[in-house]
C-alpha cells in the first residue's frame, strides 16, 4: 500500500499542484496585461477625443478663412470700381 501512495499519489498531487500554480501564474499574468492595454486604451481614446476637437476647430477657421477670403475679393472689387470711375 505505501508504494501506491509513493509511486502513484504523490507524483499526482505534485503535478496537480504545479498545473494549478501554472494556472493561477498566467491568470495573473494575463489580468495584468489586460489592465495594461485597458489603460493605454483609454489613452488613445484622450487622444482621439483630442484630435477630433482639434479637426473640428481647425474646421470652423477653414470657414472663416473662406469668409474673410470672399469679403477681400469683395473690397477689391469694389476699390477697383472706384479707382476706374475716378480716372
């Protein structure tokens, strides 16, 4: 009866033991890695976030510069009118 327990129990709980510490190691190791990546996502998300408002602003001045681009031709025309009629 002792050398079943010596030869066959043993090595059993042994190896059981270090599949079960094999698999707690890399669950651990893959929470942390999970974490990892959840924050650099969320950093590229502040990123996004960022860069969008950006686009939207830069946007928002294209229209003004457009604005301000007819209002030139506009007064140019118009000092071209009034220089032609003066002559």
């Amino acid at each position: 009866m002792e050398w079943l327990l010596a030869s066959v129990l043993i090595p059993i709980v042994i190896w059981l033991y270090t599949v079960y510490r094999d698999r707690l190691d890399d669950s651990n190791r893959n929470e942390e890695r999970f974490y990892e990546l959840e924050s650099r996502v969320t950093i590229a998300e502040t990123k996004l976030e960022t860069l969008e408002r950006d686009v939207t602003e830069i946007q928002k001045l294209s229209e003004k510069i457009e604005q301000i681009q007819m209002d030139l031709v506009r007064v140019l025309t118009l000092l071209e009118e009034r220089t032609s009629k003066g002559q």
